[in-house]
C-alpha cells in the first residue's frame, strides 16, 4: 500500500513539473537576442506655463519616453536620468512650450526636438533615436 502511494506521489510530482525543466539541462542553450526599439519612460517633468508678464500661470505635467535602438543605450541612459532631467528642465523653464498661437496649446513637435538635442548633448553616442510624449497634464 505505502509502496503504491509512494509510486502515485512520484508520479504526481513528475506529471506536475515542467517539461523543459526535466529536460533543460541535457538541451543545448540558445542565446536570447532582444531586438529594439527600447523605451525608457521618465517621470513627469514639470513646465511652468507663463503669463506676459513672464510670472507663473500654473505647471503642466509632461511625461516623456525614450526611445533607443540598443538595449546598452537605454541601460547607460538610466543612469544618467538626473542630468538629462536637469537639462530637460532647463530648457523647459527658460523657454515656452506653447505655439505662437497660444490657443492651440502646447507644441509636441517643437519640445520633442528640442529635448532630443539637450539627450544627445549629455549622452552623446548614446543618445535616444526619438522622444515621445506619453502624458501631459495641468498642475495648479
């Protein structure tokens, strides 16, 4: 009887496991190559939006993402996200965001290019290929 339910156990357990874990081991190891684009997301910068006067209207909220061809570009630019994060936010004081016709609202394109340029100057060879706006959204 405790030989049957020992051979049932056994049994049970094998049944239950993976094949490719039985057999990973004896299979021969395939190199995973992961092929881009790779996006990095950066949390929300802030961008004063101004009066004429040039005194602060009220923040709006912008989340950009990176996008890289190479996996080493986007693991190189993470860590250099505080300097591309002060650049960033350098320029988005120091210069407006809003087309010239200010009822159209802000101009994607127009940051978007310009951020691109401030990533390629602090990461140079590792820049991102693109930016992308993922979310804007007004702060007080």
């Amino acid at each position: 009887m405790f030989k049957m339910l020992g051979i049932l156990a056994l049994a049970f357990f094998i049944g239950s496991m993976n094949v490719a874990t039985v057999f990973a081991s004896s299979a021969p190891k395939e190199e995973v190559s992961e092929e881009g684009p790779f996006y990095l997301e950066l949390k929300p910068l802030s961008v004063p939006i101004r009066k004429k006067s040039g005194a602060i209207k009220y923040y709006m909220f912008l989340s950009m993402s990176m996008e890289f061809d190479d996996q080493d570009k986007k693991k190189y630019s993470r860590k250099m996200i505080p300097r591309l994060r002060d650049a960033f936010l350098q320029d988005l004081s120091g210069h407006s965001v809003l087309h010239k016709d200010k009822s159209r609202g802000m101009d994607f394109e127009m940051v978007k290019r310009r951020l691109l340029k401030h990533a390629k100057k602090v990461l140079g060879k590792n820049a991102p290929t693109s930016m992308h706006v993922v979310k804007v959204f007004k702060g007080n």
